[in-house]
C-alpha cells in the first residue's frame, strides 16, 4: 500500500449511534455502557460490534481517532453530567457536559491505541438530570489507522 507510512497499511471508519433514543433511563443507568446501532461503516470485519451492542470491537491492531458529539436537554441548568470513553473496560479518558434545560450538544474527541479484539465503549456516569437525547442529531465515529 503507498499508506504504508509508520507501520500504518489502511484506514477504516464507522459511525454509531445510541440504540435508544429519549431520556436517562433509554441511556441506561448511572455507571453502565451504552448501546449502539451502526450507521454506516467501511469493513465489517474489522470494527463490529459485540457484548449486546455495547463494545466496538476491534478485531486487528489499530490506532483509532474517536469522535463523538450528540445533542441533548436537562431538567436542571446548572452542575454538569459526564462519560467516559473506556478501553477494555477500563476508563481511559473522562468527558463532561454542562448541563442545560435549552437544547445543546456535547462533543469529544480522544485517540486511543487497541491490539486485536481490544474493544471502546462509552459508559454514561451523572446523567441522571437528561431528560432527552436525539440520536438523529449526533454521531460517535471511530476512524481507524490498521497496522
């Protein structure tokens, strides 16, 4: 490939998004991950996903760029919610929001290295005060860099 620059041979994207639209409860509980459809994606074999639809799996080593950003609205307009973007199951970066009674929207960014069947999720944490999410008006993507 003429990509082959550092070890990189091709990339690969998908974009997700919640499985649930509407409230907190639709988003499961404080401390859990969250579900995902897929949108669209470029190899099927590469990025899936797996664990009802809460992990994107990573079947080879990949360097992944992950973008996320989503509207939401709040019942209360003060103090904030947050998530986490976890490898493995273990939290690799936080992510906090303001909360907002008007319509607004989140966004976030993180780059993270996985090996083979390494996996990203995304686990909701103080977003009790949500009282919406549109899942048309967002986009979690996952743009990989394949060794």
């Amino acid at each position: 490939s003429s990509l082959n620059v550092n070890g990189i041979n091709y990339i690969e994207c998908a974009s997700f998004y919640p499985k649930y639209e509407g409230n907190t409860g639709n988003l499961l509980s404080n401390g859990s991950d969250m579900p995902l459809s897929i949108r669209e994606r470029t190899n099927s074999n590469l990025i899936t996903l797996t664990n009802s639809d809460t992990r994107i799996t990573f079947t080879q080593p990949c360097s992944v760029f992950i973008s996320v950003c989503n509207d939401f609205d709040c019942s209360q307009d003060n103090n904030y919610f947050y998530f986490e973007f976890r490898k493995n199951n273990v939290r690799h970066t936080y992510q906090l929001s303001r909360n907002s009674t008007e319509w607004d929207q989140f966004a976030a960014s993180d780059f993270i290295e996985f090996a083979a069947n390494d996996y990203l999720t995304f686990r909701l944490d103080s977003v009790a005060t949500i009282t919406s999410f549109n899942r048309d008006w967002g986009a979690w993507n996952v743009l990989c860099f394949v060794r």
